[in-house]
C-alpha cells in the first residue's frame, strides 16, 4: 500500500477515487436516515431494486415453473388454476424425467455406450416395475422389442419331454391301463 495516496501498490489514485465513488452510489442516504428511509422512495431511485428471481430458481427446480404455469393457463383444465399448481407439476416433470435418465443410463452403460439412445430409455423403463406399469400401451420410436424367449421354445436341456408320446406312458404305468375299460 502506498503510504501517500492511501492506494493499494499498482493503482493509481484516480483509480481509488472511482472505486470510492462507485461504493457511495451503492448505499441510498435515505437508508442511512431512518427518519427519511421509506421504500417507495428508495425503490423509485433505481438504485436499490432487488434483482428479479424466477420461481424456478426460488423453487430450486431447473423445469421452467412459469412456462408450465402458462401452458396450464392456456389449456384451460380449470377455471382457477392456483400459484403453487405449476411449482408442482414442474417438480413432479423433473423427478420423472431424472429417474427416466437415470435408468437410461444406466442400460447404456451395460451396453457400453456413452450416448443415451431411445433403445436405452426402453430399456430402462421396462426393466423398471413402477414404470413398466404406468407405461404399458406406450411404444417409443425407435427402441425395437425387449429381448425374451418363450419358456416353452427354450427347453431344459433334455430332449425328453419332446420325444416322448403319451402311449409310452400308459404302457409304463399298470395303474391307468387297469383303470381304463
């Protein structure tokens, strides 16, 4: 610091001045003075307005909560279509769509991708029980089938049950040919 102008090393004194009277604007003199601090007054300068924050950054939601508001508006699902109705289904659409994501995620990463493609949401929601029911009669473009195959076509390793023939098993067994007339 520099012991005759009072600036920090590197400044000049001009540079001081203008950073001191930049800090003087910031704060109103009708806020210094109780008797004169109204906030009419202090909001009608200019120089005190708080910055505008939407509700979705005050909701902590990163879905637009005033775009929906509107959609909802719009829509006309209700004559009266509260604040708070937007905030919700705004939280709601983002919990869906993380837990979506995230199963998609999920099955690119088995699949050893690094893009998520519809193939991958498909399989994350099917896999998925609460979805998979919510989402039955749902096709997704693009996705393809879930890959199965029927229990019977698959067999249990022994080619027994095929070749048999069901007179086989009554000549074996004495009690259905003794029942039968």
């Amino acid at each position: 610091m520099d012991l005759k102008t009072g600036a920090p090393r590197g400044k000049k004194k001009t540079q001081v001045a203008a950073t001191k009277a930049v800090e003087k604007k910031k704060t109103c003199p009708r806020l210094l003075n109780p008797a004169l601090a109204t906030p009419s007054r202090c909001l009608a300068s200019g120089s005190h307005r708080k910055k505008q924050v939407s509700r979705s950054v005050k909701a902590v939601l990163h879905f637009p909560v005033g775009q929906i508001g509107r959609y909802l508006k719009e829509g006309r699902y209700s004559q009266r279509i509260g604040f708070r109705a937007s905030i919700y289904l705004a939280a709601v659409l983002e919990y869906l769509t993380a837990e979506v994501l995230e199963l998609a995620g999920q099955a690119a990463k088995e699949s050893k991708k690094i893009r998520i493609i519809s193939r991958h949401v498909m399989l994350g929601v099917m896999r998925n029980k609460e979805l998979s029911k919510q989402l039955v009669g749902v096709t997704i473009v693009h996705s393809g089938v879930l890959p199965s195959i029927h229990e019977s076509l698959l067999g249990n390793g022994t080619t027994e049950h095929a070749t048999k023939l069901p007179m086989e098993d009554a000549a074996k067994s004495p009690e259905k040919t003794a029942k039968s007339p």
